[in-house]
C-alpha cells in the first residue's frame, strides 16, 4: 500500500498523502535500521521484509521525501534488507536460495520459495540498475539461475509458488545491461507467460481463486495491485513491452473503475458509492467484495495508465538523491535470544542431575513403600 500511495504522488503530483506515506514507512524502520522491527521480528520471514524493502526502493526511485541527514536514507535501507539476504543464501541446501522464513522455530523454516527469493532478485536488480554496482549485478544474476535451476522458474518462464517480482527485476536487468541477453530473452518470456495466465479476455484475474468456489486469502486480494504497479514501470525501464502490456493495463483501469461502485460498510468505511470490487470481470456490477486489498488493486489499475507521465525511476546518476550505505545491515543473531548451541559440558551436567533427581525420586518412593508395610 505504501509503495502505491509512492507511485500515486508521483504519477498524479498529488501530494496529499505523502506525510502519512512517509510516517507509516519510517514506522517500521527498527532499531537495525532494516525493516526487522521489534514489534513484528519474531514472525517475520524474508518475503515480508522483502516488501518493505521494495518499497523504500520505490521511495528512492521516485526521489520521495527523503528522512532527516541524521537517519538512514531509503537507498541504505534497502542496502540493509540485501546485506542480511546474502548472509541467509544457502548453498549447502538445494544449491542455494533462501528459506521462506527467518527463524528456525517458525512454521516454513524448511521450505524455500519463489516470493522470498524474487524480493532478493528484484531487489538486487533494481540496486544494480540505481547504484550501477556490478556485485548487485552478479548476485541477480545468481539468484535468478538458481530459480531456473530448481524449477521455480520453468522452460516458459512461468513463475511457480510466486509471480510478479521476477518480472520487474528482469526489467531492471534489461534496462542495466542495455537490452543486452539473456536478460530481453528473459523479460519477454514473462511478460508472454503473465499476459496468457493473468488477464482474461483482457482483464486482470486471479486464476487460482478467482473463478472458483474457493476464497480468496487476503493476500491473494491484493496481488493485482502488485502486478499492476510492476508491468506500468516495466513499459517505462523496458519501453519494447510497451505494445504488449499497455493494452493490458487500460481495459484493467477500465474495468477496475466499474468496480468501484459499491456502498460503505463494515470492511469499508469510505464515502457511499465508491468502495471497489475484487473481480473485475463482471465489468459493470460490484461483486460486493470490498477491503484494503481491492481498494489498492483498483488504485494501482487506474494509475497504471499514467505512469508515461511521470518521471522514469531516477538512479544517482540521473537525479536520485537518495545515499545509500553498502555496509548497512546487522546480524540475525543480534536481533532476538537464540538458544545457546549443546556442549559436550552440558550434556554430562544433565545427565548427573537426571541421576540425582532420579536418585532422590527412587529413595522417596522406597520410604513410602517401607512406611506402609
């Protein structure tokens, strides 16, 4: 939501929301200056981290307002979240990638998936593209081999468990190394994969849920958000998508905007008349679905089309003024007690108080038993 009201002020030059876009974002910054905050780390996992992070990207790229001298800029927050990424990379497991979540004692902590390892991509990329630093060149590249290599990303650039983020940081690739390959290999095949699974009849859906009896999670209700704001600013960093996805983008806006005509109620407290469906295929009727995530949706939608009006994302040699810090970042292990790791010492202490206590439970019960004969 906030990388949208990000891309609203600078689409639109309306600055109304910026102080509270601002607030929200520094909100959450944390003692490490990383997005791990106190009141969310211990169940946070690196795709929500990962969002954070791409927003604040999004605040760099779009010259947002930038925090007090004395605070970290978003260019050296995001630097921060990229840093800790590389530290959690696995080689030793599957070949690489990173785990879903942070922490062992969190339910996932075994599984690696697309979401996670896309926010380190994009991330990377859109670093490389900003900062022109090569090491986030190689370290997307990396991440992306590693998704085709297990199969996250297949032979026709589907994205599995995951869609969306490969598709703008391969933009980003492309726009670093000018058009060079694999990279518009790699982008055209996702943009070809994301406009046959992702849009019908020309019309962004949800193909997993949308037309089924199953309903929508909450995530799932705002991913159209995410797909439109990423596809807008890969037509700016990658203009020759622009004849395959901005016919996309506008009869979305359209029927997003038929959308928004539903009543004020408990899942939406705004004026009478404006709250926006999730499905946008029933073009012209409100399909009575309403909440944050179908209000940012239908938001993204209809800003998608503006995006050619506003300034192409800045970098620090066109304008960026964002400062970055290559060192940011902390330790894992800093930011919450870990149980100490088992000695040798440890364990021979605990066998002689299970024999003492077994000793003394053993000696017990013989008194009793003597008591009662």
């Amino acid at each position: 939501m906030f990388g949208t009201l990000i891309d609203y002020a600078a689409f639109t030059g309306d600055k109304t929301y910026n102080d509270i876009t601002f607030q929200a974002l520094q909100h959450q910054v944390g003692d490490d200056a990383d997005f791990m905050p106190s009141n969310q780390t211990k169940s946070e996992g690196n795709d929500d981290q990962g969002f954070w992070a791409m927003a604040a990207m999004t605040a760099a790229e779009m010259n947002f307002t930038n925090p007090d001298p004395d605070q970290p800029q978003w260019l050296a927050l995001v630097q921060a979240v990229y840093n800790e990424y590389v530290g959690r990379w696995e080689p030793d497991t599957c070949g690489g990638g990173m785990r879903w979540q942070i922490y062992t004692f969190n339910n996932g902590y075994n599984y690696k998936n697309s979401v996670s390892n896309g926010c380190f991509f994009n991330i990377a990329a859109r670093l490389a593209k900003y900062t022109a630093n090569e090491t986030y060149s190689e370290w997307a590249s990396k991440i992306y081999e590693w998704e085709q290599s297990v199969g996250f990303i297949n032979e026709n650039y589907n994205v599995l468990d995951g869609a969306g983020n490969a598709g703008n940081g391969a933009a980003a690739m492309y726009n670093h190394t000018d058009g060079a390959e694999p990279w518009k290999t790699r982008l055209e095949g996702q943009v070809k994969s994301v406009a046959s699974i992702f849009f019908d009849d020309g019309v962004m859906w949800e193909p997993s849920c949308e037309k089924t009896s199953a309903k929508c999670n909450t995530d799932q209700q705002a991913f159209k958000g995410h797909l439109s704001r990423w596809m807008a600013l890969t037509t700016v960093i990658a203009p020759f998508t622009s004849d395959t996805i901005t016919p996309l983008l506008k009869s979305s806006a359209q029927a997003a905007a038929k959308q928004c005509s539903g009543p004020a109620s408990t899942d939406y407290k705004g004026p009478a008349g404006t709250a926006c469906g999730f499905s946008w295929l029933q073009q012209a009727t409100f399909d009575g679905i309403s909440g944050v995530g179908e209000q940012m949706n239908a938001l993204q939608a209809v800003m998608a089309p503006l995006v050619h009006l506003a300034q192409p994302p800045y970098t620090s040699e066109t304008g960026g003024s964002s400062q970055g810090n290559p060192n940011a970042g902390a330790s894992d292990a800093d930011k919450i007690e870990q149980p100490k790791p088992i000695t040798a010492g440890d364990k021979a202490g605990a066998g002689i108080l299970t024999t003492l206590a077994l000793g003394g439970l053993l000696s017990g019960m013989w008194f009793v038993l003597m008591d009662e004969k």
